[in-house]
C-alpha cells in the first residue's frame, strides 16, 4: 500500500505532456519507490509466489515509469524500461540482494550463513559464487609515518598538454632523488577477459607477471601489482624501497587516511608491519620513454596471457561492478528476445542494446519536449492511430493522403505539411524517420517540436 501511495504522488507532479523534469522524478522514484520494493529482496526471492510478487511490484514500476515519462498506455514496458535506463523488477531484486550479501561478505566470511538464505535455483545461487570470495576489511587504516607518497613529477607538469620529451626529463630528474632505494617499477594492464601485473626491478633487471582473472578495475589491478612489489622487496631484505608507479588513482588512494578500501588497507598493514622500514611510492607518467616503466608495462602486457595464476579476493566496489555488468548482460538478451515480439520499431532504434544512462540526462531540455521525444522514439504516439486503437475515433487514415496517420507519417511523409516541413533541418538532415529518432541532440528534438507546433499537431 506504501508504494501505490507514493506512486499517486509521482502521478500528482507528472501529466501526460508537462509536469516535473524526467530525470529528477526518475530520482524520486528510485528514492520514494524502488528503496521499498527492493528492501529485503533475498526474502522476497525465497517466496514461493515470487512470481506473483514480481507481477504486483512490476505493475507499480510501470505505471510509475508511464507517468514520468510520458507514455501512452500501447507503449511496451521494455521500451519504457530501456529509456529510464532501468530493470524488469526480477533484476532490480537480484542487484538488492546480491549488494547485500557482498557488503556482509566485507565485513564477515560466514558464507554459509548468506548461502542459507539465497533460495535454490535462483540466479543468485550463480551469484553467489562469484562473489563468495568478497575480500573482507576488518578496520580502517591509516598512512603510515615511514611511507612518502608523491602524485606529481619534478615542475608538476599535466601531461596532457606537456610534450613527452619534457615529461620524460622530469620523470627522470624526479627518479633519481631515489637512487638510494631499491626501485621497483609497477603496472597494471586489462582487457575484456583478464588482467595483468608486470613488476620490473631497477637493480636486478628482473620482470615478474601475473595474471589475475578476476574482472576488478584498473586501479585495483595497479595497487595489487605495488603490493605485489612491495612484499618482493621485503622478502628480498631491502631497508629502503621505492615503487614507481604510472597510475595516480593508485597513489591517491593510498593517500587517504582512515582507508577502507581493500588493497589499500592491505598496502598499508605491511608498512606498518615493517616500522624500520622507508618506503617511497612515486608517480610516474605513462608512455614518456622512462626505460623501467616501459619494462614494468612490457610485464604487464606479459601477465594478460601469462599462466602463473594470481588468486586474489575481490574488493566490495569491484563486486559491486561485476554483479551490474552480469545483470546488464542478462537485461540486454532479454531486451534482445523482447523486442523481437513487441516494440520491433524500438530494438531497431537502439540496435538490441538497452542504454545505461537515459538519453535526456544533462539535455537542457524543457520537459513537454523529453516527453514528446519518449513519445516519437517509442513509435507510440496520440496521432490517429493510437487514438483509433483506444477506441476514441473510428478512422486512422490522414485526411489528405488516405494512408495510416502516425508520428512518422505526420513527421516525414505527409502531403499536407510539405512546405511546413522543408523549413526544418529535420527534413533535409535525416534519409529516415529511425535515423532521425536516434539523434538525441537538443537542437534536434527542438526543431521537431517547432514543426509540429507549427502545423498544430500535438502528438
């Protein structure tokens, strides 16, 4: 009751062609609505009913989503899903519990006690095991007094506007303030199905890869190859080290006190583990011709491909990640299958891949034209044909070209309007009605809203 309380409130502040912006309402909904219907999602996946529960919750979602974004009632639900860049509700519920489930992982191991509340047969089962190896903090930590940590070169020069000889000069004058230390170069390198370390020791000469075949970022992929470094260098008995590093997000990490990020908290312990110990951690750029760089990128690359193995658990955000592009993957062949049945014209628009991000995000456009959009995108519009399908008129033929009268025939093709339409960039700009939807620029969608304003056609 709760949720349809909330939903007569966002129909309260959205009408069919004004009201509230999209986006902000797409916020409250998300805050006012979803919030609700995915708290406790494990124990709504383990209902036995759970089908009947996703119908309920779905149909609340829908008329919520209709409402803000201005939709006819023909308008199919994975087109509206699509452009709000949002889930059927199952996902939304998986995402929830999968969340769960990983942020308790962080903070305690107990993995059978979470394994007894996912419901058997579920997804989350799947699930599960890729994220039961969830790397667990168990407190804070904080820099360590024998560690320096640099994120800038000699002269802080920004490299993308810096020729590489000079970053190449003040890399070099930098590095050698620590030719006392043993220096270890470090990188890290991705691709879509693994990732690698590369490690390259100054004094020795020697490269070290590893691959890791975990789907974490680029910057915990950098900071595993420094801890990687820094545990070679103690184990080699080395007083003072120093890791040359081509990634800043790394040494900014690292940088914050009171971390609870995985890796970083780990880099941490050992330091502090080592009190008579001095450690350096110093910025380099990428790519400028610093000769242990290229040799520590060179092993990088190496470890993408390499056999030795690097097992290593999973930080909470990377998790995070891995869960919404496994859910991702199973919304976009859905939407694939859906829009193959209804909503044929919209899969086509977008070429059978749902958008992440909805399209009038940071638009600057006035809500009447998002709406119209929505409207001319989905193929479903108040032109005679939808108006005949509602049963509010009898015939859906244009009066001037005896053909169906529908937002493409009105936009592009009819007889009625040509002079109107030749003074629009539409017309010349576009070889097609689909071409044209998929130009979501404002100077676009305004100039379509101009003609049909012009020849008085609300749709």
């Amino acid at each position: 009751m709760n949720t349809l309380k909330y939903l007569n409130i966002i129909k309260f502040f959205c009408t069919k062609r004004s009201g509230a912006h999209p986006y902000v309402m797409l916020n409250v909904y998300k805050a006012l609505i979803k919030s609700r219907i995915t708290y406790g999602a494990i124990a709504t996946l383990k209902e036995t009913n759970n089908q009947e529960i996703y119908q309920l919750v779905q149909v609340v979602k829908n008329a919520a989503l209709r409402a803000i974004l201005g939709y006819t009632k023909s308008t199919p639900i994975t087109t509206m899903l699509a452009e709000a860049a949002e889930y059927p509700i199952k996902y939304d519920l998986e995402r929830a519990a999968a969340r769960f489930i990983i942020a308790k992982l962080s903070q305690n191991h107990d993995n059978q006690n979470y394994l007894e509340k996912i419901p058997h047969g579920s997804h989350l089962m799947t699930i599960f095991n890729s994220i039961k190896n969830t790397a667990m903090v168990k407190a804070a930590s904080s820099v360590p007094n024998n560690l320096k940590m640099f994120d800038s070169i000699e002269g802080s020069h920004q490299k993308n506007v810096t020729p590489n000889i000079i970053l190449k000069k003040s890399s070099l004058e930098t590095i050698s303030k620590f030719e006392n230390y043993f220096m270890i170069y470090t990188d890290g390198s991705l691709d879509e199905d693994s990732r690698g370390i590369g490690i390259y020791f100054n004094d020795t000469k020697e490269m070290y890869s590893r691959r890791i075949m975990a789907e974490v970022s680029i910057c915990t992929v950098e900071l595993i190859a420094i801890l990687m470094a820094l545990k070679i260098g103690i184990l080699m008995g080395k007083r003072k080290i120093a890791v040359l590093t081509d990634s800043k997000s790394a040494v900014v990490s690292l940088k914050r006190n009171n971390n609870n990020k995985y890796f970083s908290t780990q880099i941490h312990n050992l330091i502090h583990k080592n009190p008579e110990k001095d450690f350096v951690i110093q910025w380099i750029p990428s790519h400028v011709g610093v000769p242990g760089n290229e040799s520590a990128d060179a092993a990088a690359k190496n470890g993408l491909t390499s056999t030795e193995i690097l097992d290593i658990p999973i930080p909470k955000g990377d998790n995070y990640k891995i869960i919404d592009r496994k859910i991702f993957e199973r919304w976009k062949n859905e939407f694939k299958e859906r829009t193959r049945i209804k909503g044929k014209f919209y899969g086509d628009l977008m070429n059978q891949q749902p958008s992440n991000v909805p399209w009038f995000k940071h638009k600057g456009l006035d809500t009447g034209k998002i709406k119209l959009f929505n409207r001319i995108r989905s193929n479903h519009t108040y032109a005679k044909n939808f108006l005949n399908l509602m049963n509010v008129i009898d015939d859906e033929t244009c009066d001037a070209c005896n053909e169906i009268e529908n937002a493409e025939h009105i936009i592009f093709k009819c007889k009625k309007f040509t002079s109107e339409r030749q003074r629009h960039n539409f017309s010349k700009k576009y070889k097609n009605y689909i071409e044209m939807c998929r130009d979501t620029s404002s100077s676009n969608i305004s100039d379509i809203a101009e003609y049909l304003k012009e020849i008085k056609k609300d749709i």
